[in-house]
C-alpha cells in the first residue's frame, strides 16, 4: 500500500498547483476585474443616456439692432408656443 503523503498522483497534483495554480489564480483576478469594468462602463453609458434624455436647455429670443446693441431678451418657454 502506498503512503497518501507519498503518493505519486499527489506529488504530481502538487506540482502541477506550484507551477499552473499562480496564473489559475491570475486569470481568476483578471476575469473579475473586466467583469468590474464592464459594469462600471453599463452603469457611464446608462448615466450618459439619462442624463441626454433631460432636456435642460432654454431658448431665448434676443433682438439684435445694426450696430450690434441688443435690446429686447425673451423666454421663449414663457410665450406658451
């Protein structure tokens, strides 16, 4: 009978997780870290989408005389049309 502690399949097993079991780990980290890019970009698009969708921009009619002097400024939300 075999020793378990000396076992060759376990020599062979803890060999290969000192040479392979770094980069397993490695490729691990990495997936999470697109995984956490990849939400973070959803969550800039999303905002980026909301934030287009508010309209905040207010029309103003100005009178502009020849020489350049403004006189009359207007609302035009104000006007109702």
């Amino acid at each position: 009978m075999i020793d378990s502690k000396h076992s060759p399949y376990l020599d062979a097993r803890r060999e290969w997780n000192e040479r392979y079991g770094s980069y397993i780990a490695q490729a691990r980290q990495w997936r999470l870290v697109a995984l956490l890019c990849v939400l973070a970009l959803i969550v800039a698009v999303g905002g980026a989408f909301y934030f287009a969708q508010r309209s905040l921009l207010i029309p103003y009619v100005v009178e502009v005389g020849r020489e350049g002097t403004w006189g009359y400024l207007n609302n035009y939300c104000e006007q109702g049309s």
